[in-house]
C-alpha cells in the first residue's frame, strides 16, 4: 500500500474537543503530515470561525469533518482504535509510546480504516471510552510539565504516523556528483606539493600531520566540483 | 550524559518570531519535552500577554528566555547549529530528516550547547542565518501542503530530541572535540583573507564561491585541532 492510502486510512478522533482553536490546529497539524479523515465527537463549537482561522489553509479537513456524538459512533467501521491518554491507567493492555504505535496503526491500515482518538483539554477521555479502543498511547513528555497541548499531540503523533508511513530510512539523495577515488588522489598529491613548498609540511618533523588531514578531508566525500576549488585555491597559493 | 544534562544543552532559537502566540507555544512544547533554553532574535513582540497564555504554566521558559538582536549572538558558546529550514536552497550543506537531526543534536551537546534555530513564520531563515549553521533540517511534510506551524514545527522537533536523549544509543557516537561556532567563524575569516591575497577570490567575480566553500567545510563538523591545521596551513601560504 502506498503512503496516501496507508495515511488516507487513519481517522483522527477528537473527542468532546472545549477549544475549536485545537480543532484548526489539528486540521493543520494533519494536513501537513498527509492525512485528512478528521472525526469531532461532540464538539463544544464547530464550525466555528476560530476553528477556522487556525486551520490556515486546511479548510477542507475541517469541510469534510464528520460530526458524531459518540466515540462509539466514530469508529464504526473501523479494523483498529488508539487511544492518547496521558494518565496511567489501571487497564489490561499495556500502553505503548507513539512511535511504536504509530507503526502499528500504519500497519493496520493495510487492513480497513484505523482510528486514533485524542480526549477533551482538560479531562483527557473517559476510562469508558479508553476501553473502546485497543491501545493506550503515551507521548513520552517530561515527569515534571506533562502539559501537552491537544494540537500539539496531534502534530506529533500525525508526524510519527507519516514517519512510519514513508519509513525513510535514509537521509535526501545527494544532487552532486562525488569525486572518483582518483580525483581525491590527485587533490592529496597536491595539497602536499603545496604544503611542502610552503614550509607547513616537513616530513621529518610532522608525521602525524597526514593521517589527521586524510581523516579531515575523508569525512567531506568531496565532490567533482569541490575537488576542482581547492585544487584552484592551491594552484593560487603555489603562485603567489 | 543523563537524559536532562543533554536535553538542557539545547538552546532553541526563535529568529525574528512575529507572533508572540507562537514564542509562548514553543515555551511550552520545549517544557513538555523537557528542554529549558529559549534564545529570541529580535522577537516582533516580546514579553507578550499572548505568548504567557499559550505558554500555559511553562512561565520560566519565557522568563527566562534570552533576547538579543543577531543570530550571531544566540549561537555564541555553541558547538554546533542546526536550522530548520522547509525550501531546498542551491548550494546549502545536504538536508537530515528531524529524526537523524535529533540525534547529532543530541550526541554533540555531550560536548557544548547546540542550537536549533527557526526562522520566521512566513519567511522563514534568510541564506545568511542558514550559513551560520552548520545543518539544515527538514521535517517531512506532505509535498501538497507544508505549511507547518512554527509551535508545531518546535514541538514535533523537541520531541525527536527527547526521544533521542531518551535512546542515546541510536545517535552516533562522536568521539572528538568539536570546533566551536566562534572558532569555525575564525577560519573562515582567515580563509577569506588568505584567498583573496593570493587573488583567487575576487568578490567581484565569484558570487558563487563562498557559498560552496560554507556547504563543503560546513559539512566537515571541523574539530577544534583540525581547524588549528588548517589555519597554520593558511599561515604558511600567506607567508610564502
């Protein structure tokens, strides 16, 4: 399954939200990570020109919101359901963190619609409505200010879904061209003619020197062009 | 390291922030995730009713926050600066995902603050506040629409800090004494006029050089002994 049908695939449940700002911001949130199936349980204010405003340019999650008035109601037709939940709680499923989850919820939605539902600011979910669900999940904040914004965890647990979506693994392709092997040769041939006749570089005194400028340069994994500037710079210095 | 030593190393650095609603959403994402130092270049508005509401108890972060006028001043003492940045620029040091960023971050406080600096809300980091740091980073979002929050962009990355300090054994090792910003700064300054003496610079003509030259050595991680070689090496050639 490709990354907009594994994220095209995950509601986000927010239940019995007091702030509609959390709302625009959970919009945006999604949007910026790829999803878009947002669920309001019961809702304190929605639509709401607030709600609106913080979306900024994410209207068409909060168009497209569905409205319900039970948790139960939102994950009908759902293969699998998360819970956040900041306390811990006396339950039978043992909770796990967000990145954790986040691949399994990914995974899951390989299945059939998955659901990750988020509590009110203040009260966080019922202990009724953590039991629908199928999983606890924590964000691993800090023991002493575990205050953690609604949109925020929103934000993160929307960016670990994508995360475990793209499973990146590496790092953006390099766009240059790196340099042969042969071309590196010639820059160190160089670079000691033009350290010599400088004076820098005496082979009797400095026999350390070489390994640590291999080491130096080595790491860089030069480019064609690269290895053309400081040859260029050399060529400069040798003349002067 | 323990865990809060390595996350009380990072100094998250707000440039030229116009919304106070922003500063006080990223004081409180910081406290969250357990980091501490705030560092304010030329905040629009600041101290802010706004930013002490959406900082929501996390009232030390801001009261402690440093403000001052140039990023230059926020990175002293710094070993190592990362900047967040959401285009891809020509010539800029390859981009790391957040994820791989946190890491380095992490694994390099062991030796010094490191910074983490975002740009505006709209314009985001001018090229020269991204040449100053030594990593761009980037935060996958949805190619459609990246229009990340600033406060999200600040908790979604103190999050991979914390997750990372939490796991040091998934960042990299660094086993070598980093060159810190000023020293780095100073090469520079003396590669410049060692370059321009010899008469292969010439600002007139190539534009294009320093660029190169800031993404190539930028990507060294230069270590405190390796920018003494190279200097004396500069030395050397501007003797001759």
């Amino acid at each position: 399954m490709n990354l907009d049908n594994a994220l095209g695939r995950v509601r986000v449940v927010l239940s019995r939200t007091s702030h509609p700002g959390n709302i625009g911001a959970a919009a945006r949130a999604m949007k910026t990570m790829g999803l878009s199936q947002l669920v309001l349980v019961a809702p304190q204010s929605f639509p709401d020109p607030v709600a609106t405003a913080r979306a900024a340019g994410a209207d068409d999650i909060l168009a497209n919101a569905r409205v319900v008035e039970t948790l139960a109601e939102a994950l009908e037709g759902t293969v699998f359901a998360a819970a956040l939940t900041a306390r811990r709680r006396e339950m039978a499923v043992p909770m796990k963190w967000a990145r954790e989850a986040a691949g399994e919820l990914v995974s899951l939605a390989g299945h059939g619609d998955v659901a990750l539902v988020f509590g009110n600011e203040t009260k966080g979910l019922s202990n009724e409505d953590v039991a629908l669900c199928h999983m606890p999940v924590k964000v691993p904040v800090s023991e002493s200010y575990s205050s953690l914004n609604l949109g925020a965890a929103v934000q993160v647990l929307c960016y670990e879904l994508r995360m475990a979506a793209l499973d990146p693994g590496a790092a953006p392709a390099v766009e240059f061209e790196p340099a042969t092997h042969e071309q590196i040769e010639g820059f160190y041939a160089h670079l000691d003619r033009a350290i010599t006749a400088s004076g820098f570089f005496n082979p009797e005194n400095s026999k350390r020197l070489w390994p640590r400028l291999r080491r130096l340069f080595g790491r860089i994994r030069l480019e064609k062009d690269e290895v053309n500037i400081l040859r260029g710079m050399l060529s400069a210095f040798e003349k002067k």
